[in-house]
C-alpha cells in the first residue's frame, strides 16, 4: 500500500493507496499464484507506503502513533499474517515501535509483533542489506547477525563476494559465541524446509497459451485511465513525440521502452517526429518548434520529474506509461497505462484511434 503520493520508491509497486482495497488486490494475487505453486513474500513489513526517503539510498523513519500505523501500514500485513508463505523486512525505524532499530534489526517488530501477536509461522527475510539504509550505517555483517538476532530467518545478502563473506563470518562468529542458540537455529531451519517442501521447484515446459494472453491483453484495456479533459489528436495529425532517450533500470525495476520503440508503435497512426532527451531537468522545452505539430510526453521510466519540468512542460498530452504518479507533476491532461507492454501500448493506440475509451479509475490519491 502506498499512502503517500510523494513517495520515491514504492508508487506504483503497490497495489494503491487505500488499505482495503490494497489488501483485497493483495491477497488475491498472492491465492493466484500459490495456486500455480508459486509462493509469494509479501513486502515490505511493517510497511513503506509513507516515506519520503528511498531506503536504497538512507535509513527512512515512519514517526505515527501506532493507532495510525495500525490503521494503514499494518492493515495489509495483518490480514496476509495467516496466508503468506513469507514476509520481507522493510529499512524502517518506527518509532512508536522501536526508536532504536530498522524493522529489520528490530526484535521487538519481527519476533514480539510479527511472531507473538500475530501469530505468524512463514518466513521472515529481510531486505537487501547491501542497501545504503543498512550497509552504510551498520556494516552487512553485524547487521546480518542483528537482523538474525532480532527474529529473521534468512538474510537477504546481496552485494559483493567480499560483502557476502564478511556477512557469513560473522554469521559464524555469533553461531559460536552463542550469540543464536541451537533451538532457534532448529526453529529457522524448519520453516525454511516447510516452505520448500510446500512450494518445490519443478522443471515445467513453456506453453504458449492464447488465452492467457488475451485476458492479459483485456486487463491493459480495461486499465487504461485517463487524467484531466485528455483529448486525441486529430486523425493524420502530425504528432512531435518527446520521450526520454534511455529508459534504464533505476535500481529498484527494470529498464523502460526504448523510444524507438514507443514511436514505431505511434507511427501505425501518425506522422511522428521523435525529440529525446538524457535528463529532464536540463532539457530545454522552450525549444521545441512551434509548428502545430501536437505534442506528446511520453514518461517511459518510473523516475519522477523534478521542478524545472513541472514548472515548464506542457505537452497536449501526457503518456503516463509506467508510474501515474507522473500525471500529478505535469500540468497536462494524462493517459495512464501503469505499465508499457506491448498490450498496453496497443490499447493507448486503440484509444488514440477511438477505438476505445480510457474507463479504468486510478488507485491513488490525486485522480478523483
């Protein structure tokens, strides 16, 4: 759940902002997919839908009364408590809870909240603790040992060879120095072989399946939101499309739509001339051709705009293709497609065409 609309690193990998309907999507995902034999962790607890720092990057603090933590961060994680095969720690100090530990390193959090009061058997697994909140601040091998001390059961260690053998010597130091006592070890261990024994890899063979692909197809279409009075280009209108050169991974997702990609799939409707850029905040808007061409924004990352191109872009209109947080930067009307597989594209060219209207209704705050 994502309860804060300036959030820079949840957005758009929740299921929306309101905790019902966040739980409700939440849990029906999470019953598909173990369905299929796919157990689902379910992140990050106690939860990181309201800070303003990307725990990538610096340790957040979430500072509410625990009745206000209870009524939204808990809200989805509590109901998930009896359901999920796992559950991932969140770099969080909480103060109302622990004003000295992360979540991840906090016994009072995993052990006494999570274990003892909700009553939860599956797996806790922290989250990469090569990450600046965490490794920058404690070192990966004592936070590894704090986070085992504190309640998880396995240590996400990512990073280096040398981060990842500073991390299993002092694992080993604390195993010896009694640090983790043999009964705990046995606890950890047992949930770890019921999760495998529940959900056992198997080697299946790929099957293209059209009717897979069709709903998916359905969902992009019937997804597809629009923002403020969005309006079509003319049909044969010549269209200036300026979208960002490079959609790369920003660390947390996957790369973007290439531009090249984007415009070929306009150019099945229009004439299009592509305009790129590297960075936002050093593009120059003011540049673009007066020349009656409409003008199109395409957002192909997840990365969200900065203050020059708030106060300065204007396009006609916005594709908002990935984070629809996106819509609420530029002062245009918007399309949102919260997401750019080739589906999703073919639906914002059939709503382009006027093949189809824009009838999905965003899940988060500023869309009403």
């Amino acid at each position: 759940m994502n309860n804060n609309p300036h959030n820079p690193v949840i957005a758009e990998r929740s299921f929306g902002a309101d905790p019902v309907r966040a739980t409700a999507l939440a849990m029906a995902w999470m019953a598909g997919s173990q369905s299929e034999g796919v157990a689902c962790c379910v992140k990050h607890f106690p939860g990181h839908g309201d800070t303003h720092v990307d725990s990538h990057r610096d340790l957040p603090t979430v500072d509410k009364p625990i009745e206000q933590l209870r009524q939204f961060e808990f809200a989805p994680f509590r109901a998930a408590a009896g359901h999920a095969p796992a559950m991932m720690t969140a770099h969080i100090v909480y103060p109302a809870l622990d004003a000295d530990n992360p979540a991840t390193m906090s016994r009072r959090i995993l052990n006494d909240l999570l274990r003892e009061e909700w009553q939860f058997d599956g797996v806790i697994i922290t989250d990469g603790m090569d990450m600046h909140a965490i490794a920058g601040r404690y070192g990966v091998g004592n936070a590894a040992v704090r986070a085992l001390c504190a309640g998880a059961d396995m240590v996400m260690a990512l990073g280096n060879a040398e981060t990842q053998e500073e991390t299993l010597a002092a694992i080993g130091a604390a195993l010896e120095a009694g640090q983790l006592t043999a009964d705990e070890i046995e606890r950890r261990l047992a949930r770890l072989a019921a999760l495998a024994r529940a959900y056992p890899c198997q080697v299946r063979a790929y099957v293209e399946d059209g009717a897979d692909r069709a709903i998916m197809a359905e969902g992009w279409r019937r997804a597809l939101s629009a923002h403020g009075q969005a309006r079509r280009p003319p049909a044969g209108a010549k269209l200036r499309l300026v979208v960002r050169q490079d959609a790369v991974s920003d660390g947390v997702s996957e790369a973007g739509v290439p531009a090249a990609v984007l415009a070929a799939s306009l150019r099945r409707l229009y004439e299009v001339d592509l305009v790129t850029f590297a960075d936002a905040e050093s593009f120059n808007w003011g540049a673009l051709p007066a020349d009656g061409r409409f003008l199109i924004l395409a957002s192909t990352s997840r990365l969200r705009y900065g203050p020059r191109a708030r106060a300065g872009w204007r396009p006609d209109l916005h594709l908002a293709l990935w984070n629809p947080y996106q819509a609420l930067d530029i002062d245009s009307p918007a399309l949102l497609t919260y997401g750019f597989a080739a589906p999703a594209l073919d639906a914002v060219n059939a709503w382009l065409a006027g093949e189809l209207e824009a009838r999905g209704r965003c899940p988060v705050p500023g869309f009403e």
